[in-house]
C-alpha cells in the first residue's frame, strides 16, 4: 500500500487558498495588493522589522501561470520527496528552502540597494527538486519511477521559466 503524501497536497491546498484569497480581495498581480497580503519587500522588511514576509511570500504567487507552474512542479516532485524522507523532513526541507531563498533574494536586495517586490514558491520547490535529485542519487539513479535525469530536466524547465516569466 503506497503511502499518502499529505503534507504535500496541505502546502499545494495553502498555496491555493491564498491565491484565491488575493484575487477574491484585490488581485494577485496588484503589487500594493501584494504587498498588504505579505510579499517580500526590502524596505519594509529592514525598516519595520517585518520579517514575517520571508515566510509568507512564499505562499503567494504573481498570477495563475506562477501559481500553475510552482504547484505543478511541486505536484509532480513532493509526494515523491514526501513519501521518500518523512512528512517532516519533507515540510522542513519546504519550508527552509522557501525561507533561505527569501532571505538570499532580501540579501541581495540589500546589497545592491535595490528594492523588489517578491512572492513565490520556487525557492521552496526547488531546494524540493534538489532534496529529490540527492535522494534519487542515493539510490542509484530511480526511485518510485523517478530518474535523475527527469529531475535535471524538471530543474531545468523551472529556472527556463523563471527567468523568461515576467514578474517571476
């Protein structure tokens, strides 16, 4: 009996829900909008101590094409990770990757001076594709019908749109 990966279909279902919410009340391509719902922001995060915003921008999304593409990806790739580590390593790794990417995307922004409104999943789905790619090394290229080199592809894919989507 395959296990459920249910800390995967919550986060999917949260960032769903928070979608919904933002469009129902403003609109998630609204950078104000945005802003009042807990994206990322530099300036407010160092000035007003809002540091709440490295955690949740990354339950936020920039339209339904990011919002389609990260729960897709996560979709695919977390039930696996899920059933493979643990429900809490899975929701660690998560919730961490997201986390540190925020705070990278903060650093930056503070040292170059600039200052970008930022909200997503992608730090979070990808430090899971990288979780996987280490598992799937571990055991010998395959697991669960999963390859390495899906993997790589998927990662691919991913940062492809990341850096060709506007707003992302």
């Amino acid at each position: 009996m395959e296990r459920k990966a249910s800390v995967n279909v919550v986060l999917i279902g949260l960032n769903v829900l928070a979608f919904l919410a933002v469009e129902i009340t403003g609109g998630s391509e609204n950078l104000d909008h945005m802003l009042s719902c807990g994206a990322a922001y530099a300036p407010l995060i160092q000035q007003n101590q809002e540091y709440y915003r490295l955690i949740t921008c990354m339950f936020l999304h920039f339209g339904m094409e990011h919002l389609i593409n990260n729960m897709l990806a996560l979709y695919f790739v977390g039930g696996h990770l899920e059933r493979a580590v643990g429900k809490l390593r899975f929701l660690l790794i998560y919730l961490a990757g997201g986390a540190g990417a925020s705070c990278l995307s903060y650093y930056r922004d503070m040292q170059r001076g600039s200052a970008h409104i930022s909200a997503g999943a992608s730090g979070a789905v990808f430090s899971v594709i990288g979780a996987m790619i280490y598992v799937l090394l571990l055991n010998r290229g395959q697991l669960e019908g999963l390859t390495v080199r899906q993997m790589l592809f998927m990662a691919v894919l991913s940062l492809y749109y990341g850096f060709t989507a506007t707003g992302v």
